[in-house]
C-alpha cells in the first residue's frame, strides 16, 4: 500500500487529505483543503492564501488519475463542491439523510444535486466496498468531537489490502468518546491517521474534561495497538500541541508523528503563526 499524506494543518492548511494506492485502485479520503477565516482577529496571511492554492493544484493534479474518492463529512477543509474532479468517478461519502447536523445535510443535499449525476455517488456510513483484494470499512457515524457537539458527524475509512491496515479517523478530535476510541481499537489498524483536540478552544468550545478524556482515550489506543499514528489537524492550530498533549507523546514517543514529519519535512504551522507572520509583514 502507498500513502502519501498531501494536506494538514502541519503542512499550511486545514486538512487531513491522504492519497492511497493499492493494486487494485486509487483514491483520496477527504480531497479538499482551507483556510481558518479568522485567527487571532486576523485574515490569512499571504502565506496561507499561497499554501492553499498549491494545495488545491496539488489535489486536483493527484485526483485526475484516481478511481474514487472519501467524504468523511461536509465540512469544506474535507470536500470541495466546487471540484472538477468528481465526474465519471466513485464517491464515498457521509450519509445526509442520518445522524447528520442541519448545516451538513444542507451542504451534502447540494454536492449531490451538483455532481450526483456525473458520478456514482455512494452513501457509506457502516459498509463495506471489496475492489479486488482491497477491502474499504466505513465506520458507523461518529460525533465530530465531544458527545452531543453541534459539528455533527463524521465517518471513518479503513483500507485493507492483505498486508497493510490503514484507518483514517477523521475529526473524531482526539478521540473524545469512548466509542470512537473502541471502534479505532477493535479494527486493529497498522496505520492510523487521525486529528488531535482542538486545544486553541480549551475552557471556549472545548473543555478540560474533553482534552483529558482525548489523552486516555489516544493512550489506551496507543497502548492496545501497535499501530504507527499520523496525528495532524486540528492539534496543529496550537503552537504547545505537545505540551497540552503530552502524556500521548511520552506514551507513543517515536509512533507518532504529523503529515510533515512523515513526509521527512518540518512542521509549518502557518495558522498557528498567523499574528507573527502578520507583525513580520508590518516590519518588514
């Protein structure tokens, strides 16, 4: 199996955009990349507005030659309805007629009134798809985050080709629910991919029984499996991820590692540097 990571937050954009291939087929699970609107009182920084139409070339370059693409959910930094790259291909995506949030199922009932007819739009949630000997597992849905959280839900994707295991765990923010962090544990993955707890929202949107939880919950996983974990997202927005985070490194140590460093690059977390790379503008 190959799997190329080609957006996160550790990269210049919010995404956890992946590019997998196997002998059978070729895909990207959540092919979309933006930008936070506001941070620190402040607009993207030239920087980011850059990073991300590279980001949208890249994926519209790597898209052309795949067989299908994931949604885990609708929100814009994990699909693009303004894509070109859908028509004559398989999609996977979130479910909009079940355990789905008002401002998601508006999203999903548009995207599939725009290119349900120029691709096999397939609703996933809990299924499977055999393509060859790729096996492709669609989680039930999950909350987007804490129990309850007005984001909604999201779907988990993994793909099995008879050696390698890859689960991409979408935006379940650390994971906070028990059942997130049951379903990961259960599918024995060798890879996981998955987005850490917002921190920048602690004591706002995000409290500190969510972060806790997030921390047992990722350190029962990474102690229950021996799985390599690509942690990226929504962590990355936060300058001290590893401090807010850090009974999960002491407990993965070497088996956790972002998009970046998987790739063998340094972190560029450009959200997180908004107000510096702003203040560096107005001196320069």
């Amino acid at each position: 199996m190959k799997i190329v990571p080609i957006a996160s937050d550790s990269l210049g954009v919010r995404s956890l955009s992946v590019y997998v291939e196997t002998k059978d087929c070729k895909m990207i699970i959540d092919p979309s990349a933006a930008l936070g609107p506001s941070r620190y009182g402040l607009p993207p920084h030239p920087l980011e507005i850059e990073a991300l139409a590279k980001t949208k070339e890249r994926i519209k370059e790597i898209a052309v030659n795949c067989d299908l693409f994931v949604i885990s959910h609708y929100h814009y930094d994990h699909y693009d309805p303004d894509a070109d790259f859908y028509e004559g291909k398989k999609v996977f995506a979130k479910d909009i007629e079940r355990k789905i949030n008002a401002s998601q199922k508006k999203r999903g009932t548009e995207f599939r009134e725009k290119v349900g007819k120029i691709c096999e739009l397939i609703y996933c949630d809990d299924s499977k798809e055999t393509i060859g000997n790729t096996k492709l597992t669609f989680s039930p849905p999950f909350f987007h985050g804490p129990e309850g959280v007005k984001l909604g839900y999201v779907v988990m994707t993994m793909v099995e080709d008879g050696e390698t295991k890859l689960l991409h765990a979408s935006d379940v923010q650390g994971p906070v629910t028990e059942e997130a962090k049951d379903y990961i544990i259960s599918q024995k993955p060798d890879i996981l991919i998955i987005d850490g707890p917002p921190t920048l929202f602690l004591g706002w949107r995000f409290s500190m029984k969510n972060l806790e939880d997030a921390s047992k919950n990722m350190v029962e996983i990474i102690e229950s499996t021996d799985c390599q974990i690509i942690l990226d997202h929504h962590l990355l927005r936060d300058l001290e991820y590893r401090k807010k985070f850090h009974e999960v490194y002491e407990a993965g140590g070497d088996r956790i590692k972002t998009f970046a460093e998987y790739l063998g690059m340094e972190n560029n977390l450009l959200e997180a540097h908004r107000k510096e790379l702003w203040e560096r503008e107005v001196v320069e």
